[in-house]
C-alpha cells in the first residue's frame, strides 16, 4: 500500500468509524482479527470494538475527533488527534454532565493488507475524567 493509501484509511478511521459512528465502516477498513492496544484495555475482533465505540456513542453526542498531525513509514502511522463530545448519557458511572468535553492522544497504526491490522493508543483519560469532575488533580506549579 502507498503512504497515501494508508493514510486514507486511517482518516475512514477517524471520521466514518470514530465521529460518526458507523461500525459497519469497520469491517471495511479494519483486519477481522484487528486488535487495539490501549493502556487500560486491550481489545480482539471486530465485535469487541464495535461494541465499545456503541457505548462511546451512547454517552457523548456531537463527537468529532480531528487529526492534528501525522508520521507515516511504511506500514506504520502515527496520528495525533483531538476528541470533542458532549457528556449526555453515563460514562464510567459517572452521571450526564452536559459539558462539552476535549481530549487529546496519540495512536500508532499497523496496516496489513490494506486493513488496519493493530493499534496502540495513549490518550489523556485523566484529563476527560476531570472536566466532568470525577476526580481532582493537581496543577503543576501547585
């Protein structure tokens, strides 16, 4: 696959499978076997995932993520990316809020075949925890 074509797939990532929601985009772009590494779960199959971001949809309305810079090398891709929603469901026990909330992280893909085939995520959970006021943390310099 190109640079661009890898990039191409990961942006039906981000917009058709992320933002709008669209699982069935997942069978299209992703490995039946993808698996997603992230730091506090590590998800196998497609059925998993798609689960996953239904229940992401379930408690933020107006989600968009926007990719903020990207590194492709071969079969790898590296995207920074910036997450908006709005708390309108539960989410991790934590009651609606009504805020509009940001988050940011970064995501290392793997293409094979012409599919995602794995991805690992790092992203700033703490700080989403903390706009909707489930935790306190310090401020630097404090």
């Amino acid at each position: 696959m190109s640079t661009e074509e890898n990039r191409i797939i990961v942006r039906r990532f981000f917009k058709e499978l992320l933002t709008a929601g669209n699982v069935s985009v997942a069978d299209e772009i992703l490995e039946p076997d993808f698996v997603f590494h992230g730091a506090t779960a590590t998800l196998t199959g497609l059925e998993d995932l798609k689960r996953t971001l239904i229940a992401l949809h379930g408690s933020f309305s107006a989600q968009d993520y926007a990719i903020e810079d990207e590194c492709v090398e071969g079969d790898k891709l590296v995207t920074r990316w910036t997450w908006r929603g709005t708390h309108q469901r539960e989410y991790l026990g934590i009651a609606p809020t009504g805020k509009q909330v940001t988050a940011w992280g970064i995501t290392l893909f793997y293409i094979a075949h012409g599919r995602i085939a794995e991805s690992w995520e790092m992203w700033n959970a703490l700080g989403l925890l903390k706009q909707l006021g489930a935790t306190a943390l310090p401020t630097v310099g404090s």
